[in-house]
C-alpha cells in the first residue's frame, strides 16, 4: 500500500476503500480486486484484496503484483496509446481514410477518427468466435486475420459520422489499421510506444495462438475470470471470446496489467491532458484525443467516454466531476476514471465475472464502481 500524505488526504481514506473492496469479495461481487489512486499527478493509494478465486477452491492471496484481465481497458491503455502515438509520429492522419490502411475492406468514408470515436456504423459486437472455434477462418491463414477480415465484412448500422455507437468490431478494424501504419504487430507497437517508455512492466497480451508451455510466464498470481463450458476455468489468457478466438491479441481486449501498471499509465495520461509531452506522445495529440469527438451529440471522445451529467447514471459516481473528465470500463469488472483539470485518477481491476457473468454482479460492479469513486471525492475533496 503507498502511503498518504497527512497534510492533504484524511487517514482513514486508505482503510475506507479497503473496506469497500473488502465488502465485496465478502458478498461474492469478485475475489480479488485492487485500487488506484492519483492526484495532482502522484499516486496516493495503492492496494489490493481478495484471492486469484473462488472456485473451485479459494486460491492464493493477492497483493499489488496481480495480474488482471483488463477487457475493454485494453481500449484506451493500448490501443488508442498507440494510435496517439502514431498521430504524434506523424504515421497516422485522424481525417484520413480507414480504408488506405485496410486494402480496401472497409467503406471509404470511415475515418481513422471514426473508428477511435466509435462512429464508423460498425455493430457493437457480433459472435465472430463461433465461427473461428468451428474451424472457417474465412480463407485465412491465421484465426487473428480471420478475426479481422470477419469484423471488416459486417455491414454498417449506420452511415460514418453520423452518430456514435460503443463497438468492438470498431476496435477490431482499429488494431488491424494501427498495424499496417506502424509497420508491426499490435503487441510489439504497445511495448515499443507506450509499456516501455511508461515503464508498464507487466502490462502484456497474451498469445493464446501458441501452447501453453511456450507462453511468457506471468511474474505475478494472476487473477482467474469465468468459468466457460469450452475451456473451463479462464486464468492467464483472455476473457473476451472474439479476442481468444483470435489468438489473444486484437485492439478491442486482451491486455493484461497489475494495479501499479494501470496507475502509471493513468499517471502519464494526467500529464499530457497538462500540457507535458511523455514520449513519445505529444501533448497536443493527447489533448486532441480528448476533447475530439467522431459524431455529434456523444458522449464519447476518442478513445475515451465521460460521465453522464443524469445523477445516479454514471459509473464514475455522481462527485466525480462532469467536466474535464474522462473514463472507460471493462467488462470484466475493471475501469478507469481520469479528472483531467486536477490531475487525478481512480483506476479499479476486478473479476466480478468470476466465476460467471450471470446473476446480478453486472449491477453490484456498477454500485461498487460509483461507491469508490464518491468515496474517493469525499475524501480529496472538490
């Protein structure tokens, strides 16, 4: 756990969030969850609870070192990271056409920025796994090209630009573009672009494509998620179907990080949204990034969501502020939250679909994400 400091924070902030946390593993919302907390650019609290699982056996306790299925985190913290940084290189033109980097495969009036902004008119999601499980990749030499070639050919809900839509295929698309400009494959542009520079050391994809025993191995527990009827109990590769269908990596999910990695990157985001470059992203594209959206009347930046101003709505609480704030969540219970005029953050991992995502653990990650976040506010204050 890091330490507070006395003269700005209360000192029972620590102890109160690690009673929230504590409270949920106890009614069975996860097993293991863990916490960040930044302000004015510095972290202020770090901790963790709970167990690697619950089933079929209680496994081993957790500290700051686990390691957490980040889901749709993988969105803003890798992806959008490096199309930022791309942007910052000067490889990646927002206005520029999606399909001069996709041969083609997609409508020519989808825009780069569309697809970060979630406004292409691509569906949100679409059960491309069953497909690739069943053996039909499509004429593909790989089930990762498979992936993206099946994403690309579903047709458009709505005409670019015209209205925002959350997508994962949108992502899908994003990753396979970001590739061709960058020359590499998506996990070898977040190590060289974002994980090294930011020094996220543990924050990984994990090839799922290659047997187990010639996988990386984990330098920390790593936290379990579901139990699916196809591969048992999912602990070190991803949740996400499409995702592992895929082979693990793809722009929508598949990253892996601790609590300390989500921190630092929330950290560096803070710090751009200043006016401080962090190479190698410039400030300017960051801020860019953040207060651009694809389509009007959205909530949604690129990259990135903000509160819904409706009390009792958002996941990031109702102190949490409406302005200069922007967040994202994942589905198996992680989120993000940045207050972007005050340099602050509140980062959240779970696994509340541990061992399943039915029942009600949707609405007890919603309550516990809003708690924390209220929490937090009425500690640091406004």
């Amino acid at each position: 756990m890091v330490g507070l400091r006395a003269e700005c924070y209360g000192p029972c902030v620590d102890a109160a969030l690690h009673g929230l946390l504590t409270d949920a593993i106890e009614r069975a919302v996860c097993s293991a969850a863990a916490i960040s907390v930044g302000d004015t650019g510095v972290e202020v609290v770090r901790l963790a609870v709970g167990h690697t699982r619950s089933v079929p056996d209680r496994g081993a306790p957790i500290s700051t070192n686990a390691f957490f299925d980040l889901a749709s985190l993988t969105k803003p913290i890798a992806t959008t990271a490096v199309a930022m940084a791309l942007c910052s290189e000067h490889r990646l033109d927002l206005e520029a056409s999606a399909a001069h980097w996709l041969d083609g495969a997609i409508d020519p009036r989808v825009r780069v920025e569309h697809l970060i902004g979630h406004a292409a008119g691509l569906p949100p999601h679409a059960r491309l796994y069953e497909r690739i499980w069943a053996g039909d990749l499509d004429g593909c030499a790989t089930a990762r090209e498979a992936l993206i070639r099946m994403a690309l050919a579903q047709p458009l809900e709505a005409a670019p630009g015209e209205r925002a839509s959350y997508s994962d295929l949108g992502y899908i698309a994003l990753g396979a573009l970001l590739e061709r400009a960058g020359g590499a494959p998506l996990e070898e542009l977040f190590d060289h672009l974002v994980a090294g520079p930011w020094r996220l050391h543990g924050a990984r994809f994990v090839d799922v494509s290659r047997p187990p025993g010639e996988r990386p191995s984990f330098p920390g527990p790593v936290v379990a998620t579901e139990i699916d009827e196809r591969r048992g109990l999912v602990v070190g590769e991803v949740h996400d179907e499409n995702c592992h269908a895929g082979g693990g990596v793809a722009g929508h999910a598949g990253l892996f990080a601790t609590i300390g990695d989500v921190g630092r990157f929330a950290a560096a985001m803070v710090e751009l949204a200043a006016g401080h470059d962090r190479e190698p992203l410039g400030a300017g594209v960051a801020l860019r990034f953040l207060a651009t959206s694809a389509a009007p009347h959205t909530s949604w930046r690129l990259g990135w969501d903000t509160p819904s101003p409706e009390p009792g709505v958002s996941h990031a609480g109702d102190l949490w502020p409406r302005q200069h704030s922007v967040g994202h969540l994942g589905f198996t219970g992680t989120s993000l939250w940045l207050d972007l005029a005050r340099r602050r953050w509140v980062a959240l991992l779970t696994n509340r679909v541990h061992p399943t995502r039915e029942g009600a653990r949707a609405a007890a990650i919603r309550e516990l994400r809003r708690t924390v976040n209220d929490t937090v506010i009425r500690y640091l204050g406004l």
